[in-house]
C-alpha cells in the first residue's frame, strides 16, 4: 500500500468521519474540520523546520545554533539560541493562514495575537517550542509539544494580556495535541480524541509518513523515569512508591524495574508511549511555591491527553490533569503520567 503522508491520513480521517456521522459529506462534520486540519499541516512544516536548524547543531548560522541566546524566557530560565528560533519558527508559521486567533508559548510572558493584518480563526494554539533545551548542547532527544483549543465566542482579544483568559480552559477541552520527538529519527505524534498516530519524517520526501496507528501503553510495565536527584524533596507517597521500584523483587511489588531520566519530557513520554513505563515529576519541597516543575497549558495538558488516548492515565498525584482548571497560563503541575495501573498505584498512595 502507498505510503500514508500526513496530509492524506488527515484528509481521510475526514472523510470517514463524514460517512461515520452519516452525514451527505465530510465537510458537514467532519472529526478533524478543514481548518484544524491546515493547523496541523503547518504546525508540522513547523516542526520539520525546526529539526532542520537542531541538525545543523555548531555549524548553522554565523557561530551555529547552540548555546545561549543571552536572554530568560517567562519562567527566568536562560534562553538557548535554539529556544528563540523554534519559537519564531512556529509563530512566523501560524500567524497568516486564517485558522488562528492567537498562539502562546512557554517562551513568551504574554499570548502572541494574530496580527490585524491576518485573518482571525477559530483556534487556539500553545506551545513548548523545544522542550528538554538542557540537552540541545550535548546532542540528546528535545522535542516540541503543543496543544489545540477552540477559540472561546466573544473571547476578548482586545490585547495580549486580555487574550489570557481565553485559553484557561481545562485538557478535556483540547481539540488536538502533539509531539515532535527530534531524536534519531524525527517524529510527530498527534492525537484528534479518537486514537493517537505516529508520523515518521521521509527526510527524502521531506513529508511526514504514517508509521504507526492507534498506539496503546502498556498497563504494566518494569521501567519508571524520576529526578532521583530530588529524592530528599519527595513527599511520602511518591518516597513509598519509588522504595518499592527500587526493592524490586524483594520488595512488596515483586519484580525488578528499570529506571530512565533522558530529562526531555518529550523523549521520556515517546518511550512510554512506544513501551510503557511511568514519568514522575512529582511535587517536591523544591518546587512546592511553584505549584509544580512542569506546565500545565503546554507540557501536562497535551501529554495527558495523548497517555490517555493511548489508554494510559495522567494525574498530578491527587486529581486527573484533564480536569484542571488553569488559573493562569504559565501555571505549573505536578505530573504523573503513564501505565495505567502504575499510575494507579502511586495515585492510591496519595489518597492513603
Ligand atoms: P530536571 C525540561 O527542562 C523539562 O521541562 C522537561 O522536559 C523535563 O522532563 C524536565 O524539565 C527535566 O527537569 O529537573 O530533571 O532538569
């Protein structure tokens, strides 16, 4: 069978959804509307430009693309020259097409409006433009993540500031989520609510190609990913639950794990997803005034929602990540996310 490019998986995930709802023609409802489906395809342009520039690692540009960029994005992290490009990337790539209103980014303090001069869409786009940027230097797995959301009737997009409001909407209300894993091969990962499918990228073809369709976890697994480094911060539950990981066979679960921390959200998840696992950033006495590590709009969100899609589960510890309702757009949870019956278990502890 001729290889499935992204464009014609999209174009035929409409139409079946046409016939599915019985309606005379996909464009009545189709599960992935014409303007989502665009969306994607230019966020996917997106991504193949950024793993382009991550190739050229020292040699592009004038003195290359690593190191720093001199300046801290929204969370007082130092920039990596390669943070600024990805993120110009995905906005220079998104703002003229019409299917947007407005996108935001963990690289900027306030959402980025769709210029006047541009259509307005429906959408809403955010993004980490490249996550686990600490590896970039030392040539390991980073990747980009983003999530999708309907652009709220009567939103006030009257400033950047005002434009907040409109994307503090809970998980369960993402319309797509993604991932670019930018490791030895490049790969987009991608849900709609009905399954999660993985795309290869032809370097040849320069396309993204269906590699593997309605991916499931795993609801066992021998392998958990944590900082052990924050140990002495952990609370008790995650202290327990890790203990017994670690006392394998001796100890009260009765089998041996293995441990994996890649420190890219990013290629730690890929892995779950592709053999199972559980990935901790829990919440510590280090990161207990932050609410968390990691970003509840474009890190949490839309990697609970894919894990969930591919038949995992995601919490903070206490409640279902889904559920949360955002406060404001950088807020920070804490995730626990993966093979369901492990994320079960630790879940349980803390209810204990
Ligand atoms: P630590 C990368 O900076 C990131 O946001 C995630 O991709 C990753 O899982 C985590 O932080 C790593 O955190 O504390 O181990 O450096």
């Amino acid at each position: 069978m001729a290889q499935r490019t992204l464009a014609r998986y999209l174009t035929d995930a409409q139409r079946e959804s046409g016939r599915e709802s019985g309606c005379d023609s996909a464009l009545e409802s189709p599960l992935i509307p014409s303007d989502l489906k665009f969306l994607i395809e230019v966020v996917s342009r997106a991504c193949k430009a950024i793993s382009i520039a991550i190739g050229k690692g020292a040699l592009g540009g004038e003195g290359g693309v690593l190191g720093e960029a001199g300046s801290d994005n929204v969370q007082g992290e130092a920039q990596k020259k390669l943070d600024v490009l990805s993120n110009e990337i995905l906005l220079e790539a998104n703002e003229w097409g019409g299917h947007l209103a407005a996108m935001a980014s963990e690289e900027m303090d306030l959402p980025h409006l769709v210029p006047n001069r541009f259509p307005k869409g429906e959408y809403l786009l955010t993004f980490d433009p490249l996550d686990g940027s600490s590896n970039i230097d030392v040539n390991v797995s980073i990747g980009t993540i983003f999530s999708v959301l309907r652009c709220p009737e009567g939103a006030d997009l009257s400033s950047e500031a005002a434009a907040e409001q409109a994307f503090l909407q809970p998980g369960t209300a993402q319309v797509a989520a993604g991932y670019a894993v930018y490791g030895p091969t490049t790969l987009l990962v991608l849900t709609f609510g009905a399954g999660v499918a993985v795309f290869t990228l032809d370097r040849e073809l320069g396309e993204f190609v269906l590699t593997q369709e309605n991916v499931q976890i795993p609801a066992e697994t021998k392998e958990f990913a944590i900082n052990m480094s924050n140990q002495r911060f952990w609370e008790a539950p995650v202290k327990r639950y890790v203990d017994e990981m670690v006392a394998g066979k001796t100890g009260p679960l009765g089998k041996d794990y293995n441990m994996r921390w890649v420190a890219s959200m990013v290629a730690d998840v890929h892995r779950i997803m592709t053999r199972g696992g559980i990935f901790m950033y829990p919440l510590d006495e280090k990161v207990r005034d932050k609410g968390g590590k990691l970003r509840l709009m474009y890190e949490a969100n839309p990697m609970a929602l894919l894990v969930e899609q591919a038949g995992g589960a995601a919490t903070t510890g206490r409640q279902r990540i889904l559920d949360i309702a955002p406060q404001h757009l950088h807020q920070r949870v804490p995730v626990i996310l993966g093979s369901k019956s492990e994320v079960e278990r630790v879940t349980g502890y803390h209810q204990a």
